[in-house]
C-alpha cells in the first residue's frame, strides 16, 4: 500500500507544483482512499503482532507451570524413595538388633 503512495508522489508533488514530472494529479479522494488502505493494513498488522504477543505469553506461563508441575513430581519421587529407604534401614537395624 505504501509502495502504490510511494509511485504515485510525484503526481501529487506535480499537483502542488514542486515537481517536473507529465504525470496526471491524483484527486483528493484517491489519496484518501489510498490512505485508508495504508491504514487498514497497519491495523492488520498491529493485530497479528498483538496475537504473537499473546501466544507468546501463553506459551511462556504453560512452560512455566510445566517446570512447576514437573519439579513437584520429581520431589514427591524422590521423598517417597526416601521414605522407602528408611523403611528398609529400620527394618534392617530391627531385624538385626533383634537376633542379637
């Protein structure tokens, strides 16, 4: 959209009579229009960069509560290993007190 501005300047730089170009003048209303266009598109574009944005952020909390998820498993893993293994150490020093 910018690039149809772009090449039409010089028409409307002849219009306010600072260039020397034979180009026809574009009207009022066709530079409107061609500004709204360039507009319309910004807003699309200013739209998919705040999804990104969103999904991005989205990504990063579900990332962030699957570390915490995950770091909670692993540690209750690890304490009932524990608790096993003292199980087992209590059970060996019963059994090997009581045959003494």
């Amino acid at each position: 959209m910018q690039r149809l501005l772009l090449e039409d300047y010089p028409r409307a730089a002849q219009q306010s009579g600072t260039n020397s170009e034979g180009h026809a003048a574009l009207s009022r209303e066709e530079l409107a229009w061609r500004q709204i266009q360039v507009s319309a598109a910004h807003g699309k574009v200013m739209f998919l960069t705040a999804v990104s944005v969103g999904l991005l952020a989205a990504g990063t909390l579900v990332t962030l509560l699957l570390v915490v998820v995950n770091r909670r498993v692993t540690l209750y893993q690890i304490n009932a290993s524990l608790a096993q293994i003292s199980r087992q150490i209590q059970e060996m020093q019963g059994g090997g007190s009581a045959s003494k």
